[in-house]
C-alpha cells in the first residue's frame, strides 16, 4: 500500500501552499504523518520540484521523488504526479496507491485504512474522500442540478449526496495504470466528518483550517526538552483577589504543582516568565522550585537569552500563554501552546490548544502530555504522583533515515554486516566482506575505529601477543589492524559501488572527528560505550543518526545515555555482550521493552551461533538486525569465532525476508489460493 502525496512548489492561490503550517506543522508533514499512522499504508512518497519541500518531507519520514519541471506547472494533473512516482519510486507495483493531498489539513488515519480496506476488500476498485450533503446545488443560470425546484422534499425523505473533500483518493494501481485517473470500476465514497472537509485554496481557506486545528487535531505527546510558561492567566484562571491594604490574592492548582514536579523529575527545564513584577509569581516559582524572570518590558528578549545560556534549540520548547503579550515568545519556539480561553490571536498561533483552562490544571495537562513522550520516569516517582497512562498518544516510532534507507516499523528490515576489526587490518579483506554483505543483500556494513593510545589500557599496553605478523606488544598490535584515512577513502568508494551504507563504532572522541571527516551516513554506538558521556556528547553534537547498543547495561544507564544522545534520530539495538551468546541470555522481549520506553525504532544486535534468535527478532519487531561477518570463522582474531560465515549471511537476509512477507498486514482476506479448497471443502449450514 502506497501513499502518494503531491507537492510541488508553484501554487497560485497561496504561495509555497504546502510549507505553511497549520497547528505549527508544514502541510506537507501533516499529510506525510496522516499516511504514516495509519495502520495500512506501507510507504509513503513526496512528489515535488522543491528543495525545502523535500527537506520538510524527509524529516517527516517520507521518501521523496523529484517531479520534472514538464509536470509541476499548473495544468499538470495528480494523477500525472503519482504515475510518475510509481515509475520512478518503486521497483514493483504496490497492490494499492493512496493519493493523498496536501491541501486538505486534517485527515484521520482511521479514514484512510478504512478507504484501503474497500479497495482490499473488493467493495470498490476507486474510493474517494467524501462528506455527507443535503444541500440543494444550483447552477449561475437558475437551474437545479440536483433537485426540481417546484418539488422540495424534506431533508430527512432525500438520500444525502457527497461532496469530495479532495483529501485523498484509493486506487487499484493497475486500474489507475489502465485509465490514468483517478475514477474508474466500482467507485465508492470514505465519509469523512465536516470539519476535515476545508481544502487550502484561498489565504482565507488557511485562517479558516488555522483557527480549526486546536479543536481537530488529536492530542499527541508534546517533545520538548523545556517548559516556558506566562503566570497570569496559565498558572491562574488571570483573576486577583486584593484585600483592604491592597496585597493581592490569587488561586491557583495544586495539580500544576505536581505536573512542575514531574517535569523536573524527567529532566524537563521549567521558566516562568511575567510581565508584571509580583511577589505572588516569586512565591509561586519559589514553592514550584523553578526559576522566574519577572517584571519584564520584552519577554521575547528574556526569553531568547535563557534559551542560549542553557543551549536549549528553541524547536524543542513549549511556550504556553494567554495573551497577545505572549504572540512574540510563542513565536520563537517549536511548541507554542495556548490555554483554552487564550485571547483569539493567540489560539490561532498556538500549534497546541490545551482543555483544561489556566488556574484549574493547564500546566498539569501540558505536563502530562510532555512526559508521554519520555521515557517512564521508573520507581523514583512514588506510584500515586505518576500521571495516568494516556493511551491515545502512543504513536508508532517514526522511521530514521540511514544513508539509502528509512529504518524503522513498516520499513524492509535494515541488515547490517559487522566487519568490525575482522578485516584484521588488511584492506584486501576488507573489500572481500563488502562483498559478502553486498552480495547476501545487507543494506550496510560496519567498522570499528579506535586511537590506540586512548582505548589500549595502561596495564596491556606491553603485553606481548603472537599474531600473524610475529611476535609483538599488545599496544603494537592494535596500531597495525587500525585503518586510517587511505583505507577508509578506499573502503568508501567501494562500499559507492557495491550500493551498500558503511559507518563504524567510534570508541573516543578523535574517532568521532576522524568519521566525521569520513562524512559516514550514522554512527554506532558499541555497549562498552554507553556509559561514556563525553564520547555520548561528541556523538550527538554530530546531529547524524545513531545506532545505540545496549549490551552489558542497566536501565539507568541506558536512560542518561538517551537523555544525552536525544530520541530525534535514534535507532536502538537490543543486546546481550555475551560471546557465543546462550538462547537463555537473549531475552528477545526487551525489543518490546525499549520500544515502549523510548519510542523509538529497536533492533537486534546478536552474537548467537545459528541464525534462530536473529529471525525470531524480526518476527518480535525488530526493525534493524545486525550481526558479526567473517570470511572464515577459524581465522584468526577474538570476533571471528562468532561471526556468521558467507552462507550464514546469506540464509539470514533470505530468511529475514521470508518472515517480512509471511508476517503479512494482519487484514483477513480469502487469498486465491484457497478458493479451489474453499470451493471443494467448505459447507455452510444454517
């Protein structure tokens, strides 16, 4: 099931249409995050001549197609677009394609799987957006198109007629191939509610869906690494009591304080920021214990300088306010947030219209829904202050992109061969496990790169080793298998020619700097690493995606090291460092486990013999696999021993895409080849 979105830069009802936001996200985006939760679509592309549009749509988590020039002018039809992303995107045919369109703002993912399900179904071979109508429609000359005028039935004695939304459009691709549009076979109408029913056409269509999206869009978990909040009007219903000597008196809820706590509690910075100078805010802020910056003429100003002095990144801060006074913070952050009775000017900027009205509970209800999108805060919390559950904001990991690949649920499983030090520092050997991983169908391979003189400890630095070079210290070893810059610019090039990512484990910071110049697609993050925050900081200051193993840790560590790296791009990989690993030791349901703490995609990173626990990984989940390569296995060196030979490889990729196709899409369907059984065994009684 595909999903095609069109979005070229021309537009001529509103300028570059399809980057505006709408609830603070790109139009493109909202369509691009619609197809990616709904349960039934399987990959989504961008149509689009625009650089920045591309880039919008990348980071939502679609694949892009560049339109040609001959079909991103005016005339040019979305059925145009969506051929020629089905020619140029994919290698075969999808059963489906899904035209989704940017110009509708909100579209429910439910609407499009049950769209898809009367195409899969064999109810309709074409299903379009539709909502309900009575209205009688005339033409400009006085006629009736779809009533006589001399006889009006009432509303309830006439069969509703549907008006396309324009959101979006569910094909058979062969017929679509056939006819080349988007109407033909068995045609069928998706209802979808009046309120997604607004297309963007008109600069005024885009106030209209503006002022819609607080009160449309469902509730999801709010990212944020910090909370800024005004005080009148948020942290209190914007009321004051003053007693006879004229002292001030305000409530305020004690659900907010504990929502401040548990923010605090998950690592969540907490501003208030006021314009007035009051000792009710001091003491408010102080009995919080959050800081407070008061009596300010510019809040913008104080606001832009907190923000540098903590080397907070204002896309990942939420701004709550009420009143115009606030426009101009809200403007400066990712997360602008308004309360429900907020002066209008304020609703309509805010990307999140909270429910709960300032003074009864806001902060707690924005609390809540940024710690639903953190990692459970675990036994530090007592069991009564924790939020409850919030279940509708559980959303799918969103895919990272990786070099060539989106890696993450719903994406072919991301294989990566591990050459690790198992070319034994010989180029040629090198090259000889490129080919291997190529040839069985990994999408990547990896490396390790160490300096020496910061990873050998002191104690083994003049041990004497034999290898195959002769006797030698431990620390000489080290240097002699260590590839510099020749080997990787020729590891690089050949990796470019066989199609396949390389990038390696990075064990100090130097060799962070060192990959960096290599320009590597990701970098991995090795279990013995995970507690090492200063090379965990240079990792992440990268702002490449990252590959975090989790062998030999605790959750607590596990937990500061995601708190340093982010969640933005991260892939995790389940682990145990056991060398062969035992099956009683690859506790596989921790796949499940990280996924659910940090919402991320999750992976497998084994060191079993045999290939059984690695496909029973994928069956449980796992997005990404990797595992050991070697030419030989008795060849010398400590990684070789567990290592997967050329033939394992190969069995594994195989069968890692056996069980994708097996596991299927979970929609029940008689398939063509029962209906010679079906026919012959089954008897219907009453």
């Amino acid at each position: 099931m595909l999903a095609v979105v069109p979005a070229r830069g021309g537009s001529v009802g509103v300028p570059l249409k399809n980057l505006e936001k709408v609830g603070g996200i790109p139009l493109v985006a909202r369509a691009v995050g619609a197809c990616l939760r709904a349960e039934l679509v399987d990959d989504v592309i961008v149509s689009t001549d625009h650089d920045r549009i591309a880039e919008v749509a990348v980071d939502a988590g679609a694949r892009v197609v560049r339109r040609p020039a001959d079909l991103s002018g005016p005339t040019a039809s979305s059925e145009s677009a969506v051929l020629h992303a089905l020619s140029e995107g994919v290698d075969e045919d999808p059963e489906i394609v899904v035209l989704v369109q940017c110009t509708s703002a909100f579209i429910d993912p439910a609407d499009l799987d049950a769209a898809i399900a009367k195409v899969l179904n064999g109810e309709a071979d074409s299903v379009f957006s539709g909502i309900e109508t009575f209205e009688f429609v005339w033409t400009g000359a006085g006629q009736g198109v779809n009533h006589d005028p001399a006889v009006r039935p009432r509303r309830q004695d006439r069969e509703p007629n549907y008006r396309e939304t324009g959101a979006f459009y569910v094909m058979r691709t062969s017929g679509l191939r056939e006819r080349e549009h988007r109407f033909f076979g068995a045609v069928a109408v998706q209802p979808v509610p009046g309120t997604h029913a607004v297309e963007v056409d008109t600069p005024e269509d885009l106030e209209i869906v503006r002022a819609l999206a607080p009160f449309v869009d469902e509730p999801l978990p709010i990212d944020v690494d910090a909370v800024v909040t005004d005080f009148d009007g948020v942290h209190t219903d914007d009321r004051a009591f003053v007693d006879s000597e004229g002292r001030e008196i305000v409530a305020v809820s004690r659900s907010d304080g504990m929502g401040v706590a548990l923010l605090k509690r998950a690592g969540v910075k907490v501003l208030v920021l006021s314009s007035e100078r009051n000792p009710v805010v001091a003491a408010r802020a102080a009995k919080l214990g959050v800081p407070v910056l008061q009596g300010l003429a510019a809040k913008d100003g104080a606001l832009r300088e907190w923000l540098a002095a903590q080397g907070l990144d204002p896309q990942r801060v939420a701004y709550v306010g009420n009143d115009v006074n606030d426009l101009a913070c809200m403007s400066l952050v990712g997360w602008p947030v308004a309360v429900p009775e907020a002066h209008p000017r304020v609703r309509a900027a805010a990307r999140v219209v909270l429910s709960t009205p300032g003074g009864s509970g806001a902060v707690r209800e924005l609390s809540d829904r940024v710690l639903a999108a953190r990692p459970p805060l675990g036994d530090a919390v007592p069991i009564a202050e924790a939020p409850a559950p919030i279940s509708s904001y559980r959303v799918q990991p969103r895919p990272v992109r990786i070099g060539r690949s989106l890696v993450g649920p719903g994406q072919p499983v991301y294989v990566i061969g591990e050459i690790g030090i198992n070319h034994n520092g010989d180029v040629d050997i090198a090259r000889k496990l490129i080919d291997v991983a190529a040839d069985a169908g990994c999408q990547a391979v990896k490396f390790q790169k160490r300096t020496p003189e910061i990873c050998v400890p002191l104690e083994q630095r003049d041990q004497i080793r034999q290898t195959p070079w002769g006797e030698m210290t431990y620390m000489e070893y080290k240097i002699r298998t260590e590839f510099g810059v020749d080997e990787y610019n020729h590891i690089a090039k050949y990796c470019e020619e066989r199609g396949v990512d390389w990038f390696a484990s990075p064990w100090d910071v130097p060799s962070v700097e060192f990959l960096e110049q290599m320009d590597v697609v990701a970098h991995k993050v090795a279990s013995a690493s995970v507690t090492d925050h200063e090379l965990l900081r240079a990792l992440a200051a990268t702002g490449k995606p990252l590959i975090l193993s989790t062998g030999m840790s605790t959750i607590d560590e596990i937990d500061r090291a995601v708190e340093i790296l982010g969640t933005e791009r991260l892939v995790m990989m389940h682990a145990t460092s056991t060398y062969p690993l035992p099956p009683e030791e690859a506790n596989l349901k921790m796949i499940h486990t990280l996924q659910e703490r940090y919402g991320v995609p999750v992976g497998y990173s084994g060191h079993e013999r045999g290939l059984q626990i690695s496909l029973a990984a994928v069956t449980l989940g796992a997005v990404t696999v990797e595992r050991h390569i070697t030419l030989d296995r008795t060849m010398w060196g400590s990684d070789h021993a567990a290592s997967l030979e050329p033939s394992g490889l190969e069995h594994l990729v195989r069968d890692i895409r056996i069980i994708e196709s097996a596991l299927g899409d979970g929609v029940k369907r008689v398939y063509p080849g029962e209906e010679a059984p079906r026919a012959r065994l089954r008897r219907t009684t009453a």
